[in-house]
C-alpha cells in the first residue's frame, strides 16, 4: 500500500461566529474555502490542473454552504477546471474524514494531489436554525423528525448530552471550569509565542483589503471568578417543549436513561465558540511529492471511524482512539501530543480520565472552548494545529480525535517524516 504525505496545512482565523460582531460574519462561505485553497496552492506552487481532486466537509449543507462547496470553492480560488471537487458531512468530525478519504485515495494508488479540508460559517448556521426553530421545524436532535427512529435511538441536544455524561461520570463542574480555564491559558500562550502563524493565512475581501488576520474568539482575560459565576446554559432549553407530546430534550436522554437526574454544568466559558473558519490540507503521494521538488512533512500512519450511543452522542471518541491506536499497532506511550476537540470541557475531560492521559500532552495550545468550533472545518485545523506543534517541538506523532452528533468519532495518527 502506497503512503500518503501531508505536504501542508493551512487555515483562516477563526471569526465569532455572530452577525454583527464577528469580522467574517458577512462574508460568503466561499470566499472562506476559497481563501484556503488559493493559499495551500500558492504556498507549495501547485499546478492545480494536477489535483485529482478536493474532499471538502460542512455540516450544514444548505442555502449558501450548499451546492458542493468543495467544487465551486476551488473555482472561486481560480483552480484548474480539472481540478474536481466534492462535499461530505460527518457532522463535527467531517474536517477528520475529509483528511482520512483524501488519504485512502492516495494509499489505495488511485490518486496522487488530494486537498482536504472543511468550511463552517456558524454565524449563518446559527440564523438558519433559529429560522427553523420559528418556522416549527424539527431540531436536528430529534433524528430530523423521524418518529420511528427517535424511538429506537432517542438523540437529544448536544449540550444536554454533555451534562447528562458529566452526571452519569461523576465529573464536576469545578473539573469542567478547570478545564475551560486552563484552555483559555494555553491558547493565550500559543497567540502570544506566534505557535499558529505558520498555518493562519489572512482572511481579505474582494478588494485585497484584511479582513481578519488573527484569531477573534479567545478571552485571555478568563478568570476562574468569572467562570464560577456563569450560569449553566443548558437548563431551559432541556425543557423546551419539542412537539405537542410533551417530548423535551431532557426527557430524549431520560427516554434510554431514566435515572439519570442530569446536573447542569456547561455553559458558553466551558463549551467550544461558536465561530467561523476554514481548513485545507495538502496530501500527495511520494512519488509526486518527489517528482515535484515538495517536501512532505508528515505521513499517514493509520485511520479509524466507530459509532457509539446516539442517545449520549458524546463518548465516541475513547473507542476512536483505541480503535486507530490498535490499527497502527501503537500505544498511548507511542503518541506524543494529542488533540481532542473540546466540544463540551466534559469530552475532554472524560477522554483523559479514560486513558490516564498525562494532561501535558493534550490540546496543548488550547482547544475549541479558547478557540471556537467551526464544525465542518475544525478537524482539518485539528490535524494542522498538531503537525505544527509535532515540528516546533521536535517530537514524532500526533493522535486527533473528536466527537461528533449521531454518537460518532473518526481518528487519525500522524507521524512527521
């Protein structure tokens, strides 16, 4: 089986994702994925008529993130028209899968110039659910509405599911604070020591004027003071009435789980921003890479998806990890850093405590609470942010994982060459 390099990896600042305060909250999302492809193409002066092809991930695949983003984004970028393009959803872990298909394209010896990667605008997310909302459409959770499935597998809100797991594990919301403290703290650090210049491109309008250049979510200001004294930000909407049965997202997770009394413990300093972003890694195969003077930085050494309870929705990762470790024939002590999206501060959280990791080696520049989620992109940013960190400190490989909604995680080990 032929190996798969990663050539480079860039991405946009991550913008607050809200109309009105966020700097990239107007812009097309497009542009966002466009901007990225442009880039990783210029960096490494790729003929694009050479790309076989471009795996992109957004979740919501609706009005402006619709219409195979991955496609008419590499047109906006001004790509070759060879360069073909498609679009997926895993929900938040479709920035990982875009990257692992990108990668079995390469390894299966079907293609050579694969580019990955992933775009969310959230601030447009945001409007479109709330429409919905008013609309009286089915929220996402509730299986699109599907009665028959919300019976076999009830799927409740995701910050629900983060309290219910935080109850159920025995996890306080002093752990959580921490948690969400100590990411503030890092990212903090990492801004300041210019740890995610290598991969942040600027973000500019139509005219080449900057539109933003660096990161506009983190609140390095974080005090344990001003965590301790939010309120949780999930206790009325667990009660919100879903349908004219009386069905709640509380009473979903009490459905498959009914002694559970969930605690409330999350709320917006615990759990990931809400932002806009893009992400693109370059992948390539080694005879390319060497024909065309390009120097890998690290190669794929092993990829893995599982399922897990939909009804929790959260806990995948811990088996996604184990999974892609057996897969690599590796353990916890052959993985330096790890990264593992900070959806909810209790995810995190539980994936340290469940394989005894040394906290030293986790999300150690921060992670989504400091740094924002934009959903379809932030694996694709995950697996960059890890690369760089693996060069900047000398070290070998890199674990990242993540949660996502139906009760799913994919993993990827990298390993720099």
């Amino acid at each position: 089986m032929a190996e798969a390099y990663i050539i480079d990896a860039v991405r946009t600042p991550r913008g607050i994702g809200k109309v009105g305060k966020g700097k990239l909250a107007e812009m097309h999302p497009q542009h966002l994925a466009a901007a990225v492809l442009k880039a990783i193409a210029e960096r490494n002066q790729l003929n694009t008529a050479e790309v076989d092809d471009i795996i992109w991930s957004t979740s919501t695949q609706r009005g402006k993130q619709g219409g195979d983003l991955g496609r008419m984004a590499a047109l906006d970028a001004g790509y070759d028209i060879k360069a073909s393009g498609t679009t997926l959803d895993r929900f938040c872990g479709g920035g990982i899968t875009a990257v692992n298909f990108a990668a079995a394209q390469i390894m299966s010896g079907m293609e050579d110039v694969v580019i990955a990667g992933g775009t969310e605008m959230m601030s447009l997310t945001a409007s479109m659910a709330a429409e919905d909302m008013a609309a009286g459409k089915p929220p996402l959770g509730m299986g699109s509405g599907n009665a028959r499935l919300a019976q076999v597998h009830p799927q409740s809100h995701q910050g629900i599911c983060g309290d219910a797991i935080a109850t159920m594990e025995g996890i306080s919301r002093e752990a959580l604070d921490a948690l969400g403290l100590e990411s503030q703290r890092r990212a903090a650090i990492a801004i300041k020591e210019g740890r995610f210049d290598k991969s942040i491109i600027p973000v500019k309008d139509d005219d080449g004027n900057v539109v933003l250049a660096k990161d506009e979510y983190p609140r390095p200001e974080t005090t344990a003071e001003g965590l301790a004294a939010l309120k949780p930000a999930f206790t009325a909407i667990a009660d919100y009435p879903l349908d004219d049965k009386g069905t709640t997202y509380r009473k979903l997770i009490n459905q498959k789980y009914p002694d559970v009394d969930i605690k409330h413990v999350h709320h917006a300093g615990n759990s990931s921003g809400v932002v806009d972003g893009a992400a693109a890694v370059l992948l390539t195969s080694k005879a390319y890479a060497d024909a065309h003077g390009l120097k890998p930085r690290a190669k794929i050494v092993a990829m893995a998806n599982i399922g897990d309870d939909p009804t929790l929705m959260l806990n995948a990762p811990v088996p996604a990890a184990k999974k892609v470790l057996a897969k690599a024939g590796l353990t916890k002590d052959d993985i330096d850093l790890w990264e593992i999206n900070e959806a909810f501060a209790v995810v995190t959280e539980k994936f340290i405590r469940d394989l005894d990791l040394d906290r030293d080696k986790v999300n150690v520049n921060g992670g989504s609470i400091a740094l924002g989620h934009p959903i379809g992109a932030t694996g694709a940013i995950l697996i960059g942010t890890v690369l760089d960190e693996l060069e900047r400190r000398g070290l070998k490989r890199g674990l990242v994982t993540m949660c996502a909604a139906g009760g799913m995680a994919p993993a990827i080990i990298i390993e720099r060459v």
